[in-house]
C-alpha cells in the first residue's frame, strides 16, 4: 500500500504553496512535487494600461520585493522611450535607482537571513515548533533579533528616501527617477543616531556572516551536504564580469564553472530562454533551449551570482569571496544551503555600495530624467534578492501595454527547489519509519534556502490550512493531520 504525504502549506516563506512525496510499500521515494497552487492575472490584467503606469502597477505583486519589480519594469520602459538599457539614464537618475536597489536587497536578505532562516539554524530543524520561529529567536537570541530588525528597517528607510514610500513607491519612472536627495537625507544615512547609520549596518553585516562561518563549522553537514546537487547557474554580471545587482549581460556556468551561456544582452533573453508548462504547477519551468528541458534547467539567486561572477568591487565583500570561492576550490558551489552564504556575502556588499552612493553628489543634484527615439518593446532585467528577474513588454501606438512576460525569481528557481525536495526527502523521510515534525521541517528547510516567493510566481489567492494527508496506491485517504 502506497503513500502520499502532503506538506500544505510550506512555511516561513512568501506566500503559499505544498509539496506531495509519493512513498511505496517499503518506504521508498517515489516521486516529490513542489506544486504552486495560487494563480497570477498580472500578465493579462495589466494590457491596455498606459505602459507609463508599468512600474507603479507590477510591483503590486509582492509586498516583500516591489522594489524589484519597480525597478525592473521601469528598465523595461527606459527602454519603450528610448532611454537605452541601464547606462543610458542620467548619473544621478541611475544612481538614485541603484541606492534604492541595493536598499532593497538589504533589508530583504536581512529579513530572510534573520527572520526566516535563523530559527531552523538556532534551533535546528527538530527544533520545538513553538520556538523555531522570529518570537523564539527574540526571546532566546535577542541580540541577533534586534540587529535583524534595525538592519531591516535601515533599508526600508533607504527605500522610502529614493521611492518615496517603504512599500509600493514611486521613485523610478521610464527614463529615470522622479526626485532626488537633500543634504539632510545624506547626513541621516551617513551620521545618523546610533545604530541607523550606514558604518554600524557595515559592521553589522560583518558580524552576521561571521556568525554563519562559526555555525558552519560546527555543523558542516547541515550547510554542505543538506540538499546538495549538480546545477547550471545563472545571472547578470557586469561587462567586465564583476558581480552586478542593478544591470548587467546574462551569464550562465555549468556545475564545474564552465560558461555556456555568453554574456549576451538580456534584450534578446528569450533566443535562448524557454518555458516549459507542467500540468500539476501554475509555476513554469524555464530552461536554456541550446540545452533542452532536461539538462537545459538553471539556478538563480545569491548563489549564482556568487557562481557566474568573477570578483566583487566592494573591498569587504570581495575578501569574503575569495573565501566562498577558495572553499569550493573556486568552482561553482552547488550546496543549497550555501545559498545563506552567498546571502550574507550580498548583504555586506550592498551596505558598502549604499555608503558608496551615499558619498556620491550625483544623487543630490543633477538632471533626473532623459529619453530618445520610443520603442513599441523593451526588457528590463534585474538582480532581484531572490535571482535574475525578467521584465518583458510590447506597447501599441496608443502607448497601451498590450502584451507582458515576466519570468520572477522564484519561477527561474523552480527546478532546483523541486530537485531540493526529492534530496531531501529520499535522504531525511526514508530514514525513519514515522512522519514527523523534524522530517517535514527539514523538506521546508531546504525551500526556505532558495527565500521562494510564490506570491510573485503566481499571485496569492487566499489562505491555506497546513495538511498532511496519508493516501494509499488506490488514491484513497488513510490518514489525515490538519494542523
């Protein structure tokens, strides 16, 4: 009599989703599925709106990322008016948008490091459920948690300063930005109170990737081994191959380093992008067409980045580096859980750009806005914290969006987060005869490294019971747990 676990739904991620594990008779794994059950009308519900309102209406998707897809819609669009592809704005218009970026991907991996993560490392992944939470690590680590939340809510400030509001703001606008700094904004960042100023959240940021170092030493094969598989990378990097947040040219490396997609210009992604249809997901799977559905599948995110880049050029960031790097004998690192490494890594490097960009005049003063010859269609591409983010649209001679793709993070990840799970579950769930709370925590554990938001993959739709269902080779259910 077979089996088939249902995890409903996945925790301590953004928005909501279930995995199924399909058992034998002797206990083994037959078959694991990461299934999206929410469905996304943005593609379709944003036609016929003017392609100008873009980057307001999009980053409607996510209350966690908007930012992301402000700015990635908005690159879309500098394009559509002939503002060019990333180098193409003015200083202080690019400048403006990559401060608000890099404030983005901090108080993002902030949060997912320190609010999501941390309980499964703190406590482990048998850890009691009641503590294994942000609450436990406040009441237990409260030092770790007041330094998670105030290195959050630097970024959020950063954000509202460049976008005008924390959540959903204005900031970016096709062909550049819509205000710039004061002199009194600058000082806050820069000298402001202890501890919201930008050298505490540098050293902060140090101490959290040190704080990860020491825990991987003492639980080596909870971050090396835990979720570990060959994978093709990918991601923006810089002309020059330097690591890249804001823009780039797309690379791709195999799992032993080699490229095999070649820095090409992301306004023709979909040559050499395709995304497959699956039956039991609303979420696509993408792959490389010279390599096919099979082999052609890629990772995105901090680890890629980590895997496609060649250097970093932020002096702190880039000693870290080199040690990710010369712990994997500088090929790519496919470890999943080594994508909290890479996290951190990115952590310190954008408070070292924000403080950059902050020393910079150009973000106070300076033309805003600039444009050329309009276009009826445009890409923008964006280093989203959760991987390469692709926004794609066509707009009429009436200026009306009249066809949009956008291939999110999350979606470009799917595979690998399937492959997470079928690892995790032959080698964790078959180990022991009885289902418990440890065996499917460390299945979420594994979904949590990728920081997966299925709200941007599909768009949420409602709320979702965690349930665990026992059904046999006939279908039929034998035990049921709804918690």
């Amino acid at each position: 009599m077979g089996q088939k676990i249902t995890i409903e739904p996945v925790t301590r991620v953004e928005g909501h989703g279930k995995v199924t594990i399909h058992i034998d008779n002797e206990g083994k794994i037959l078959q694991t599925r990461l299934h999206i059950v929410e469905f996304r009308g943005f593609e379709r519900f944003i036609q016929g709106r003017p392609y100008w309102e873009a980057p307001v209406l999009v980053q409607r998707l996510c209350g966690i990322c908007p930012v992301s897809h402000h700015l990635a819609a908005a690159k879309a669009m500098d394009v559509i008016v002939g503002a060019g592809t990333g180098e193409g704005l003015t200083p202080t218009g690019e400048k403006m948008r990559r401060l608000m970026h890099y404030g983005q991907m901090f108080q993002s991996h902030s949060l997912h490091f320190f609010h999501l993560a941390s309980p499964d490392l703190l406590f482990g992944v048998n850890g009691d459920p009641a503590i294994r939470n942000v609450i436990g690590v406040a009441l237990e680590h409260q030092d770790l948690a007041v330094q998670g939340v105030m290195m959050r809510k630097f970024g959020q400030e950063i954000i509202r300063a460049t976008a005008g509001k924390k959540i959903h703001g204005t900031g970016a606008i096709p062909g550049g930005i819509n205000k710039s700094l004061t002199q009194e904004e600058v000082d806050s960042f820069l000298k402001g109170d202890d501890p919201l100023n930008i050298d505490k959240m540098i050293s902060w940021s140090k101490d959290a990737l040190k704080f990860f170092k020491d825990y991987h030493k003492t639980h080596k094969s909870i971050i090396d081994e835990f979720a570990e598989f060959p994978s093709n990378h990918l991601s923006l990097v810089r002309k020059d191959g330097a690591l890249d947040l804001y823009h780039g040219v797309l690379r791709a490396v195999d799992p032993e380093g080699k490229i095999i997609l070649h820095d090409i210009d992301y306004q023709d992604y979909n040559k050499y992008i395709e995304e497959e249809v699956r039956t039991w997901s609303y979420m696509k799977f993408p792959y490389l067409k010279e390599f096919g559905k099979d082999n052609g599948w890629y990772t995105v995110g901090p680890l890629a980045r980590m895997n496609t880049a060649e250097f970093i050029d932020t002096p702190l960031a880039q000693k870290e580096f080199e040690k990710f790097k010369a712990y994997n004998n500088g090929k790519p690192s496919n470890k999943s859980m080594h994508m909290h490494w890479a996290r951190l890594i990115e952590i310190l490097h954008s408070a070292e750009k924000m403080k950059e960009l902050l020393s910079d005049p150009d973000i106070q003063n300076g033309e805003l806005t600039t444009k050329g010859t309009k276009k009826p269609e445009g890409v923008g591409l964006i280093e989203a914290p959760r991987g390469t983010l692709f926004h794609h649209y066509k707009v009429n001679n009436n200026d009306q969006i009249e066809m949009a793709n956008l291939i999110v993070s999350t979606t470009n990840n799917n595979q690998p987060m399937n492959n997470a799970v079928n690892q995790v579950a032959t080698n964790v769930m078959t180990s022991q005869p009885e289902i418990t709370e440890g065996m499917m925590n460390a299945v979420e554990v594994a979904i949590r490294a990728y920081d997966p938001c299925l709200s941007c993959a599909t768009h949420a739709l409602g709320q979702m019971p965690l349930e665990i269902t026992l059904y046999n080779s006939d279908d039929k259910i034998i035990d049921q747990k709804i918690k």
